[in-house]
C-alpha cells in the first residue's frame, strides 16, 4: 500500500502547564513544574498530528521508539509548544525531530518513530491477549 507522506511533513501543538500536568501529578517527581511524561506525550502527539490525517481510512500510526531529552524546568502558568518533523520514511516506519519550547526557552528535544498500522487488524490481534 502506498502511503502519501513525505519528508518534511510538520505539526505544531500547544497546552499550558497546570497542576494537572505537574511532576507531582504524573508521580515523577517532586517539584511543581512540567511533567516529562506530559511533555513527551504532547511530542509524540505532534507527531502523530503531523502525518495521521493524511493516512487512508483505517490507517493510523503508533509509537515505537523515543529518545527524549528534557532540557529545562517550566512553572504552572507558563505556555508549552511542541513541534514535529517528518525526518525519514522508511515503508511503514516514520521517524520524526520533536522540539518543545515554554514560553521562554528551548524544553526539550528528542526523536520518535512510530510505525504504520492497519487499525483493525491492529486492535484484533491486541485483543487476542485476552
């Protein structure tokens, strides 16, 4: 099957840091500032923003591998933006640069792959676990 995307492909997405996306929340730290799983799963959702709309019907991607650095602290009340680039397609698995930022500095960095899935089949060989 032949998929539409290609190198280059970009998304953007926003959130504000709350108490409800604190380390303290997520239990991965102690200090009330941005949580690294949040700031991880804004990224990875950059990515799949950035190329799952352009799938056929019953395609989507899922993650498969992260190497994420967070570099900087970011306090309740401040904007976090994470953005997403299509760096390398390789048949089903797609990998991509992530970056987030707060409102005042570069937050962290990493890379991401995810890989192509037919949804259904997917779902019914997880659901086989049962």
């Amino acid at each position: 099957m032949e998929f539409n995307l290609t190198v280059g492909m970009t998304a953007e997405k926003q959130e504000q840091v709350t108490p409800d996306n604190t380390a303290m929340r997520y239990g991965s730290g102690s200090a009330a500032v941005y949580a690294t799983p949040a700031m991880v799963g804004l990224m990875e959702g950059t990515c799949l923003a950035a190329v799952d709309p352009h799938l056929p019907e019953g395609m989507a991607t899922v993650g498969i591998r992260l190497d994420v650095r967070h570099l900087a602290a970011t306090p309740i009340g401040l904007g976090v933006r994470a953005t997403a680039e299509l760096i390398e397609v390789a048949g089903k698995r797609l990998t991509f640069k992530m970056e987030a930022f707060d409102d005042k500095e570069k937050i962290g960095e990493g890379i991401h792959e995810r890989y192509i899935i037919d949804v259904k089949k997917f779902m019914e060989k997880a659901q086989s676990k049962k």
